[in-house]
C-alpha cells in the first residue's frame, strides 16, 4: 500500500451508521471519522473515513513504528479496498474495549474484522479482530498479540468467524487449518493440553465410541472449534450431534468432554 489514498470525494456522515454496532459502543471503542489531513497527523497515512484505532489487552495504544496504530473503513470503499493502514505497518489484532470485562472460559470468537468483533462484544460475547483472514499467524506462528488473548482468556472452544464468501473462499479453509494446527501443537497453552490429555485418556477408555473423536473432526468450513463442555446421561445420538463422531447406541452416563475441530 502507499502512503497517499486517494478517494472519491465523500460526504461525511453524521453518524457512524454500522450494521449490528451501536454508535455509542463505536465511541467507547474510540472509533472516529477522519479527515485525510488528519489521518496524516494521527496514524501516518492518507485517507477518509472511519479510524479505528486498536489497543492492546490493557487498553494501552498499540504502536507501531512510533506511530499509534488505526485501519481506517473508507468511505470511499471499493470492491477491491475497504480498509486502509499505513505503508509498512504490520497486521494486529483488534481487541474491543470491553473484552477484559466479558466471561473468561468462555467461546473465544475470531472475526474477520473489527466491526464484527465489536457486534459481537457489544452483545456481550468475547471476541476479537483480524485485519485479514491471515492475521492470526505471524512469521509462521500464533501473532503476539492472540497468544496474550488466548492465555488471559482461556477459551474452551475458538471459532473463526469469516465473511459472507468464506465457503467459496479456499484461503480461508488453509487458514482455518493453519489455526488449528498452531493451536493445538503449541506447548505454551496449558488449557489445551489439559483438554488433549484428558480426551486421549477418555479414548483409551473401554466407551468404543470415544475413538470416533480421533482425530478431532471438522464441523465444517468456516469455523475452528476447540470445545470442553461437559455432559452426563445423555445418549450417544446425543454425544454424536455435539462432537461430529458417527456413533449411535442408547446412553453412555459418563461425564465426556468434545474437541471439534
């Protein structure tokens, strides 16, 4: 990207006026509209639009050559560029304001996207951006910046939430893939080894029907998930619809725990 945008001319709104986000939460988030003079002075590039400036787990700017980071939603959006950000700066992850306040443990939802992620942690679930569907990774491993999110929060099930072409998107299937690989050889999240460890001993139990787990099973393309939700007395049509096994019998009564990947 160059340092210099040029846009259509626009009026600029009076309002925010984001689907599924309210003005007020896009004002807590420090959401503002920018002028392309403007834009130059506070993040270092040219354009118009809505700044979305990103902060890191303590509600500190993040920066990013000595410059506090911001993608800015165009108004002039085109098919081919909706966002922009400085030339040379790197991706980051967008985490909303109130994401220190929301259920720890909980679903851990991934966005492609801010503004999705603030739809999301508006309605009070935990949830982050990606400036892209790649964000996720950097130099080949999990970015900095998620590994802080996934040991602070300690998700019992992640899912990566794309855009509308996410099923006619094959990048966004690898991705999906590189995630999940990431995430469950990473010796550093003690969460997941313990969830792996207690899912390899359960398969190794007399229920046959644990064995259906191995390898963990896609719930199709578009969502990651890494769950640990237990259960007792149900049937194992029951345990088939929550951990995608192909199973079927009558009860299982034990407590079991479901990685779906």
């Amino acid at each position: 990207m160059g340092n210099i945008l040029e846009t259509k001319p626009a009026d600029k709104p009076a309002q925010f006026n984001r689907a599924g986000v309210s003005d007020k939460f896009l004002t807590l988030a420090g959401c503002h509209h920018v002028g392309a003079d403007q834009c130059v002075d506070l993040y270092g590039c040219r354009a118009e639009g809505i700044a979305i400036p990103f902060r890191s787990l303590d509600g500190q700017p993040i920066v990013d050559n000595e410059k506090p980071f911001a993608r800015i939603r165009l108004y002039a959006a085109t098919d081919s560029q909706k966002y922009h950000q400085r030339s040379g700066s790197q991706p980051h992850i967008y985490i909303p304001p109130n994401f220190r306040e929301l259920s720890r443990g909980s679903t851990l939802y991934i966005t492609e996207g801010e503004f999705k992620a603030m739809s999301l942690a508006e309605s009070g679930f935990a949830a982050i951006g990606l400036c892209g569907i790649n964000g996720a990774m950097r130099d080949g491993e999990l970015h900095p910046e998620l590994v802080a999110v996934l040991e602070f929060h300690k998700p019992a099930r992640v899912a990566f939430i794309g855009d509308s072409d996410t099923v006619l998107n094959s990048d966004f299937a690898r991705e999906v893939a590189k995630l999940r690989k990431a995430l469950f050889e990473s010796k550093r999240f003690s969460f997941i080894q313990d969830l792996a460890s207690e899912l390899n001993e359960q398969i190794n139990s007399d229920h046959e029907w644990l064995r259906a787990l191995a390898p963990f099973p896609s719930l199709g393309i578009g969502t990651l998930t890494l769950t640990a939700e237990p259960h007792h007395e149900t049937s194992l049509r029951r345990c088939q619809k929550n951990a995608g096994s192909r199973v079927s019998g009558t009860r299982c009564g034990q407590p079991c725990r479901r990685v779906s990947l």
